[in-house]
C-alpha cells in the first residue's frame, strides 16, 4: 500500500533582519503560518512537508534604513 500525503508552500511575510529579534518575529510569523496552512490543507490528506521560500527567515537585504539614506542621499540628487 501506498501511504499519500500533500506538501504545502510557505510564501510568507518577511522583513530584513538587522539583529537577532528579528529572526525571532520572522520565525514567530512562520510558526502561525504552518500552523494554519496544514490544518487547512491536512483535510484531504496529512501534511508531510512544509517548503519555505528562500528568503521566508530574515528577508532580502534590499536596502534600507537610516544607513542606507545616508549612502545614497550623496549619490541620488
């Protein structure tokens, strides 16, 4: 017999950690997001993995911040 079980994508909220309480809310946020998407999609078949997306812990360094205004405040006009 042949066991089935579904897979659930995570494509969550994440902002860009600049220290260690910042991963803390991103996982936080992670943990709700799991939490809901396999009770929702554990209805027809259990859930035996949860994917996350690349940038789901810690965001994208993107820029930003006081720092990077500074940066770019000469570069920019």
């Amino acid at each position: 017999m042949v066991l089935q079980y579904s897979a659930v994508g995570i494509q969550n909220e994440s902002h860009m950690a600049t220290d260690i309480s910042d991963y803390w809310k991103d996982l936080e946020r992670l943990e709700t997001s799991i939490g809901y998407a396999v009770w929702n999609c554990s209805l027809d078949l259990p859930v035996r993995l949860v994917a996350i997306s690349e940038g789901g812990i810690g965001g994208w360094c993107l820029g930003g911040g006081d720092e990077h205004l500074r940066i770019c405040r000469d570069v920019v006009p």
